[in-house]
C-alpha cells in the first residue's frame, strides 16, 4: 500500500520503517527541517535500537522518502497516518496544536477521497472531530478517520511495533476497519475492532492501568519498610498470580517518559471535564510525585546537611535503551539536589541524554563513565538502571567514591553483593525502616 507518515518521530519514524520493511510504498512528512536534514543524511534523531539499520534498508530499497512538503506527502497515496506530538498542557489537558495543524494542511489538499488515521495519544471523541472538521473544512474532498492507537515502548520499540500484543482499530466503518486490517495482515497480531472513542480509550486505560501498577507497588514499598519486608521479594510472589503478572510492578522512584504521566493527566482532566471524581487515578499520580523526591530526601535525612556534598546520578534518560529525557525523574531528581545546594555529577551512556542534562542544569558534570562520575561521591544516587551498572566493580568503585553509599532508586543491585564490597545500601521498600 501508499501510506503516508505525518510526523517523524518515535512513533512515526519506527512505523514508518516497519511499514516499509514490509513492502508498503512510505513517505514520511516531518516539519522539523533541522530533523529532516538528519533523517535525509540516514541518521536518526533519536536513539532507538536497530532503527537506523532499517531506515536505511527501507530507504536503499527506495520503501522509504521524507519530505517537508504534506502535500507532496500525501498525493496519491491510500492511507495518511498522523503520528504528531500531543504533549500535556500544565492542567493535564491533551495538547492537540499539532494535530489541528495538520487538520488545516489536510484541509487545503486538492479535492480527492481521503482515508486518515489517528496513531497519535488524543482524547475520546478527536477522530470524530476530525472527520467532521475535514468533510466541512475540505471542499469537494471526502474524508474518513479512523483511531488506531499506537503501545510501542521506546526501547523495544521495532519489536513491539511488530510483535504488538494487539492492534486497536476504532472505525466508524467495515470498510474503513478492513482497509487498515489489510495493512497490518503481514504482521499477523491480534486486532479488536471498535468504534473510535473507545480505541482512543483503551490507550488511556492501558497506560494508566500500568502506572496504577507501579504506583501500588510503590505504596507496598512504604509498608514494607515499615514491617521489615522486601518488596523485591513481595512483587515476586505476587507475579506468580497469573491474574496479576510480573510487569510493571518495580518499587521505585516512580515512572516518567513521554508517555504514562500525560497520558494520566490526560484521563484525569478529562473526567474533570465531565464533572466525575477519579480519586484512583489522582492517586496513582500523588503516589508517583511523592516517590520522585525519595532519593534527596533520603540523602538529607541520613547526612542531616548535603550542602556542598558531592552526589553523583546514574542515570539520566527516563528508561535504559533510549536517550528521551521527557519527563525523567532524573530532571526533579537534579533540581532538587541542585536546589540542596549539592555538587551533582551525573553518568548517562547516551550522549544526547548528557548534552540535554548539561543544557538544563549549568552546574552539572556529565560522564560517558560511571566510575568517573562516582571520583568524590558522598553518595551513588541509581536513578536509571542501564544494563552495563549491573556490572560494576563495586570494590574498585570503592576506592574512587568519598563515602561508599548508594541509594538504588530502581531496585536493581543484590544489597549483600554492594555491602560485601563495603558499601552501605539503601533501596526502595527493601525492609529499611530507619530511612
Ligand atoms: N514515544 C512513545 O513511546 C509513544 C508510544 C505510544 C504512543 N505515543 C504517542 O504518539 C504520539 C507521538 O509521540 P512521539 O513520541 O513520536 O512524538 P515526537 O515528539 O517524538 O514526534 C512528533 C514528530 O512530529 C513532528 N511534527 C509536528 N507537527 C508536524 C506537522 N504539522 N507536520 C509534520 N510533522 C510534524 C515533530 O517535528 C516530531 O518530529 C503522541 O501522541 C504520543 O503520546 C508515543
């Protein structure tokens, strides 16, 4: 098929590449010309694993174009894909700017039948909108919309795009439903079909319902502390409940990214809009924004005064496999310690993480190493747990660090294997009362 791609990131430039990769004729419209010219020259704006070897691929087998122009996009092409950004606005509404700009560059496109599809996160209802805003606005053109929300996880995002656990097709038509189905058919995943308000729903449930996840293992994660449990262990023995599962149910400082804290956000102002009380999801959000701000806490409570104290961040992207700084605990993290007066040196692998940190913070240093970072610490703050951590020499770290002291925000190190070195650990909910 002749699809079109509006918007060339995450989301739009690894369904871009997939769907080229499977032998769809795909364009790409993105309005960024900085990231055009990136994208032009086969380098990525972003990092995401294996999505340059594809572009490329896709590219050479001439699958895959780019181009500022939407028109030019979207002539003669079967299926228009819209993928743009809808950021949370400070009240948690769905920004949806980006959108309605491409809704007015759609409206000017010459007369002809058009068939759109929303991948972008929007609120129940925007399919609906649009449809109605191009059959008026587009004179002469008729147009059909359909929601076809989109669950990559940035990081896996390539297999999650191809291997989904489910495509969602909200139609407010059979033969608008089949020609997307007809898309996906090489992939061979589970699709539900429904109508559009609810496939835009489901992307706000499921995200939600995952946060709701974290934030209630976050609150065992207080209990436990208290009664001396490990909620390591807890969280383990509750995943063998197949009812329940073992994903998403990490103790920690919480979930950020681009996606879970808008999407919440987003549900929450929605049925404020309606005039409903969701004491669960403002919950899941107060339960979120509390744990951001354990680790400094922590380190105040334990040496009574950080000031001029040196800290040292693992972890800058808001998950390891991306470089996405939206939204990362690392950001309140560093405010907060900066705010404290703190020295911050911060680790990241990813280059484009520590230059977007450096951009930020004007105080910071930034490590590609992790045991540079580490030279001086009065403490290691984990903020995110990159693989290669899991592989520190503790004993050699030993040596480097001022105190050895880590405060592991995810979890991720076994206590008596960081103690064994000499090291004091401290995690989240592992039964340490004291803090
Ligand atoms: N990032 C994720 O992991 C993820 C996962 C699932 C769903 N989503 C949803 O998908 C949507 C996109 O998210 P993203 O992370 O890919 O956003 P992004 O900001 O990375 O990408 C959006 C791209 O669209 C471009 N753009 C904006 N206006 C344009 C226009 N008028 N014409 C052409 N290009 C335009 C921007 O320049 C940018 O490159 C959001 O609604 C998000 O909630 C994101």
């Amino acid at each position: 098929m002749r699809v079109c791609v509006i918007g060339a990131g995450y989301v739009g430039l690894v369904t871009a590449a997939v769907l080229a990769d499977l032998g769809n004729d795909v364009v790409t419209v993105e309005a960024n010309r900085e990231t055009l010219l990136k994208l032009e020259l086969n380098s990525i704006p972003f990092y995401e694993a294996g999505l340059e070897d594809m572009v490329r691929r896709t590219r050479k087998a001439g699958l895959l174009r780019f181009t500022v122009d939407i028109e030019s996009g979207v002539c003669d092409t079967d299926i228009v894909m819209i993928t743009v950004g809808t950021p949370a606005s400070e009240d948690g509404r769905c920004d949806l700017r980006a959108l309605e700009a491409v809704a007015a560059s759609l409206a000017a496109l010459p007369p002809g039948e058009y068939f759109a599809v929303i991948k972008s996160t929007v609120p129940a209802g925007t399919a609906d909108w649009l449809e109605d805003y191009l059959n008026q606005a587009a004179e002469g053109s008729s147009w059909e919309v359909v929601s076809n929300p989109e669950f990559l996880r940035q990081g896996s995002a390539i297999r999650d795009a191809v291997e989904a656990d489910r495509i969602i097709i909200g139609a407010a038509s059979e033969k608008a439903a089949r020609t997307l189905q007809e898309l996906y058919k090489p992939l061979n995943r589970t699709v539900l079909v429904t109508d559009r308000r609810s496939a835009e729903m489901i992307k706000y449930a499921s995200n939600s319902f995952l946060a709701a996840k974290i934030s209630f293992i976050n609150e065992i994660a207080v209990i436990c502390e208290k009664t001396g449990a490990d909620v390591t262990k807890v969280a383990e023995g509750m995943a063998l409940d197949r009812r329940i599962g073992g994903a998403f149910l990490g103790a920690g400082i919480g979930f950020g990214g681009s996606c879970l804290p808008k999407d919440l956000a987003c549900l929450i102002h929605t049925a404020k809009q309606h005039d409903l009380r969701v004491p669960l999801l403002e919950s899941v959000k107060e339960i979120n924004d509390r744990q951001v701000k354990i680790l400094p806490e922590r380190l105040a409570h334990i040496y009574g005064e950080v000031s001029g104290k040196t800290v040292c961040v693992w972890g800058l992207a808001y998950k390891p496999g991306t470089d996405d700084l939206r939204d990362a605990p690392s950001i309140r993290i560093i405010d907060d310690l900066i705010k404290r007066n703190c020295v911050v040196k911060a680790f990241d692998p990813m280059l484009v993480a520590r230059n977007k940190i450096a951009a930020m913070f004007a105080k910071i240093e930034t490590y590609a190493d992790p045991y540079e970072a580490a030279k001086d610490a009065a403490a290691i703050l984990l903020v995110t747990e990159w693989g290669l951590l899991r592989e520190v020499d503790w004993v050699k770290l030993r040596d480097i660090v001022n105190v050895p002291l880590i405060l592991d925000g995810r979890n991720t190190f076994a206590p008596h294997e960081v103690e064994k070195a000499g090291f004091t650990y401290i995690g989240i909910g592992r039964g340490c009362s004291a803090y």
